[in-house]
C-alpha cells in the first residue's frame, strides 16, 4: 500500500493550482465568541464545483496518461466528488461516466449533467454503487477515479490544507469532516508532517459514525445505509485512508443530526456564506467539545456548499 508523504501533496500543488481556486480562510468574532475559541474557518465552498473535491479530481485526472485519458474516467458518488471528476474531465476533454445514488440531492445531480457527464443512477448503498461502476467500466473502458481510495485524489485533497497552513501562522489544531477519508487523509498527512504537534480531528454524523469505530476498534466497519443530512459522509473508509487516521489521527468526534442543523444554521447567519451539512459537522464538533477546542487557533476545512435551498433544515 503506498502512502503520501507531504512531499507528494506538495508537488500535486504545481498541478491543482492551475486549476483550482486559492480559497480565502474567513473569520468571525461572534462565532469565536460563541465556540471559545478562534476559527478559521478554510472556505472550499468557494471552490469550483463548490466543493473540495475538485482539488483530488484534477490532480487525479490530469495525472492520467493520454492513452488512459482518452477513454475517459469514471466514478461513483454522491455529488461533489463526482461534480469535481466530470469538470475536470470537461476541462480536459474527455468523457466522464458517473454512477451516483437514487437519493442524492437533486442540485448535485443537475451540477454533475450540466459538466457534460453521463449518469447512471444505483440503490444508494455501498454494494450497489460498485457493482454499477464496474458494469460501466467494463462498458466503457474508462479509468476508475475513486472518491478517496486513490493516491492522487488524497494529495491534491491535501493542498487545502497546505494553503491554510501557509496562509495562517501558528494554528493548534484542524478539523474536517470525515466520510470516506480522502480529506482528513491529506490533512492529515501534510499537517502532521509540517508540524507534529499540531492537533488534527474529524467531526463525523452519529447516524453514520463507521469511520469513528473504524478507528476505535481497529477494523474497517462499512457504511450501511446511514440516515444522516450530512450526504456526503454517508460513504465507507477504506483500508488506505483507515491506515492513514490510525497513524495520524488525534480521535474523531461524532455529533447528533441537531447539531449539525444548528451548526450549519449558525454559519449562514453569522457568516453569511452558504454551507451544506457535511461542512457543518465540524463546526458541530466544536460545539460539543468545547473543552478541546476552548481559547485555541482552530483551522476549520469548510468542504463544500452545494444545499438544495428549496429544502433546507431550517
């Protein structure tokens, strides 16, 4: 199993900065007045697509060979990843085939048709995702760009934090949020290995908190099904992104589906940015945990801001 080191993400940089947007780290004093403590809050809402996972996609996609490139790429997700994946095939010119689940949001889905990728819709469980993609692949002769189980994807997911950290001076800790891993991965990789004693955590759903155990026990536990609002941490862990926590990893903190709410909530009103739950999850963290967190420079990885306003939790 081959791991990223930080000089990995750093060269991935030279790729994903052609292409990606340098996101601004925002702050609010009444939201540090009512965490305890002082955010910043990396804002990958900002980011193409709105998410960010258009860091891993390009690097993963413009890596690829020309021979392996022509025949396009393809994936399977819940949204942003796949988003990321079809516009930075767009870019490139090549074609994208993308599985995603019968629930994923609606403004997901119309985002993905509008980057030019070709949809195939799956039962939104883990099993019927990949027996899709494989039929696809099979299909089409496409390279398969996983979500999170990919080196490429894990480095350029950590340039997020390679600009935070470089922007702002004597963070403490950082948090993300943590579905499949490919975020916390390069976060974890490159802030550890830039400063060990920096303090890096994920804030994970309680309807979904596979990654959660999977770290306290030592075993990789799946995704079944999760009711969670936070959609795009509804996937799995794999044994890369597990071996890469269980290295690195300060713990991760699970919070209740109110919270989230409250948190996302809390954001769009005091900051007046838009958010989507998996980016609240985190915010969520500190305010459950306010004993970890109180009177610390927090670096916050906001991940992505694609919410279905028509049907908003609050």
């Amino acid at each position: 199993m081959l791991i990223p080191n930080r000089s990995n993400i750093e060269l991935a940089y030279q790729s994903v900065r052609r292409y990606a947007h340098c996101t601004p780290a925002l702050t609010s004093q009444t939201i540090n007045s009512i965490l305890g403590c002082e955010v910043f809050f990396k804002c990958e809402n900002f980011q193409k697509v709105g998410a960010f996972k258009f860091r891993g996609a390009s690097n993963a996609v413009f890596n690829l060979s020309n021979k392996l490139a022509a025949k396009g790429v393809c994936t399977h997700s819940s949204g942003n990843h796949a988003a990321a994946l079809a516009l930075a095939a767009a870019i490139r010119g090549i074609p994208s085939y993308i599985v995603m689940p019968s629930n994923a949001p609606s403004i997901k889905r119309r985002a993905v048709e509008g980057y030019g990728a070709k949809i195939f819709t799956c039962e939104p469980t883990q099993e019927a995702r990949e027996k899709e993609l494989e039929k696809v692949r099979i299909e089409t002769g496409a390279t398969f760009i996983h979500p999170y189980e990919n080196f490429e994807v894990i480095c350029g997911q950590g340039t997020a934090s390679l600009e935070l950290l470089d922007e702002i001076e004597d963070l403490q800790i950082l948090i993300t949020p943590v579905g499949g891993g490919g975020l916390f991965s390069g976060t974890l990789i490159y802030a550890k290995e830039t400063n060990p004693n920096i303090k890096v955590y994920a804030g994970e759903p309680q309807n979904a908190d596979d990654a959660f155990r999977s770290l306290r026990d030592g075993t990789l536990y799946p995704s079944v099904n999760p009711n969670t609002i936070a959609d795009g941490l509804r996937t799995s862990l794999c044994p890369l992104t597990l071996t890469i926590i269980q290295k690195y990893a300060n713990g991760i903190l699970t919070v209740s589906e109110e919270s989230i709410v409250k948190a996302m909530r809390l954001v769009w009103e005091r900051m007046k940015i838009i958010i989507e739950p998996s980016s609240a999850v985190p915010v969520a963290a500190i305010m459950q945990n306010r004993e970890v967190f109180k009177d610390k420079r927090v670096g916050v990885i906001i991940s992505g801001g694609n919410v279905d306003v028509e049907n908003l939790p609050f």
